[in-house]
C-alpha cells in the first residue's frame, strides 16, 4: 500500500518555465512533508519541508502548496534551471515519529 | 565538517554469503536509518535506530539485520544475500534539532 504516490515518473520543462512536481498521500496521521533531490551517483539532498499547519513554504525559486482537504502537495521550481534536472521524491512523516515515508520520485529535466 | 559516510561504494556479491555495509555519521545524531532504492519503488525504509543499543525493523527488513553499539555508526548486514536484494542503500540520519535526515552518498550492491 503505497501512502505516498507521484504519479508522474517523468517530467520535461523549458528552462525559465515553471516546473510543478505533485505528491498524494493517504495517511490522515502524516503531518510534516519533505522534497528530496537527488542526482544521480549521489545520495538523496533535503530541499524544502512544510507543516501541516500551513499551506505554504517558500525558499528563493522553490515554493511548496500543501492541500490537506486534498491530501495532495505540490512543489513549484521557478524559474526552472538546468542545474535542476534531477530526480524529486516526496516525503512524509506523522507527529512524533523520525520515520519518512517516500513516493516513487519524479524525474524532472529542465530542456534548455 | 561533519557527515555521512557509506563504505564500500560499490559492491559485487554471490548469492548466499554474508555482506555488511557500513554508515558512519559525524553528526552526532542520535536517529539512523536504513533505506533501499529500487526503480518503481522510490526509497523503502530498512531497519532504523533512535540511538544506542535501539534498533527497530523498517517495511522491507526481511533478510537485513543491524546493530547500534554507538552513536556514529549503524552497520547493514544482509545474513545471506539473495538476488532481490540487489539494490542501492542509503543511510540516513537526524536528531529533533535538524528536524530532517541526511543522506549518505549509497552503496550499489549486486548480488550474483
């Protein structure tokens, strides 16, 4: 039973564009959410979290949207850069636990 | 500066034999974790420790066992390596304070 899903394996974007990365989850209980990067030959580097108490976070050109009507989150790279092809996965973790649980990652290129 | 360090990078392995991977961590973080990264499948928690002589199975622990004796390191052991556990593994680690785990660059381990 997968309780975090991306969806999308794979995703291409001009650079400059806006890259959108999306993460469902199902476990009610999950109340902080984590996005990974990862290059490849490397281990995965944490790049932005957010609380379920809000409903954004932004850090420079990564902002992440957190819906929990919609257990659904999303992190939004703008302007996208080439330096920003990678693979993405999701986390999330419930109150008083260290555990994350991943999604399968997203695949992102930036064309240029 | 501290980190996360996994040892051997890279490892080729016949079925059956005992193999140990090593993570070591200068942190001084009391939280490790052991992942598995498999195409498909993103990354799947192994075993885990909250610190010294605590360990704690993860959702794919069958086959690996590990071991906290102190704070910096948190050895993988795979008792008789099987072909499905050829994979990349990860460790990670935290405490409260960093509130996120970080990883280590992974070992690649092939089993014959």
């Amino acid at each position: 039973d997968q309780q975090v899903k991306q969806n999308s394996p794979s995703l291409s974007v001009q650079e400059g564009r806006i890259s959108i990365l999306n993460c469902d989850y199902t476990n009610s209980m999950f109340d902080y959410f984590l996005w990974y990067k990862k290059y490849p030959a490397e281990g995965p580097t944490f790049l932005i979290s957010i609380s379920s108490i809000k409903d954004k976070n932004e850090d420079g050109r990564f902002t992440v949207f957190l819906n929990k009507s919609a257990k659904h989150l999303s992190l939004h790279i703008v302007p996208s850069q080439p330096g920003d092809s990678a693979v993405y996965f999701c986390a999330a973790r419930d109150f008083g636990n260290e555990k994350l649980t991943f999604g399968t990652g997203t695949r992102l290129t930036i064309i240029p | 500066d501290a980190e996360i360090t996994q040892s051997p990078r890279h490892k080729i392995t016949e079925t059956g034999r005992q193999v140990t991977l090593a993570c070591h961590q200068t942190w001084n973080h009391n939280n490790m974790f052991w992942y598995r990264q498999d195409l498909g499948h993103g990354l799947r928690l192994i075993h885990y420790s909250y610190g010294v002589q605590d360990t704690n199975k993860g959702e794919v622990s069958d086959g690996y066992s590990v071991s906290r004796s102190n704070t910096e390191d948190l050895p993988l052991t795979l008792e008789s390596a099987a072909s499905s556990q050829t994979s990349v593994y990860f460790c990670a680690s935290s405490d409260v304070v960093t509130d996120t785990q970080y990883f280590g660059p992974g070992t690649r381990l092939t089993v014959l």
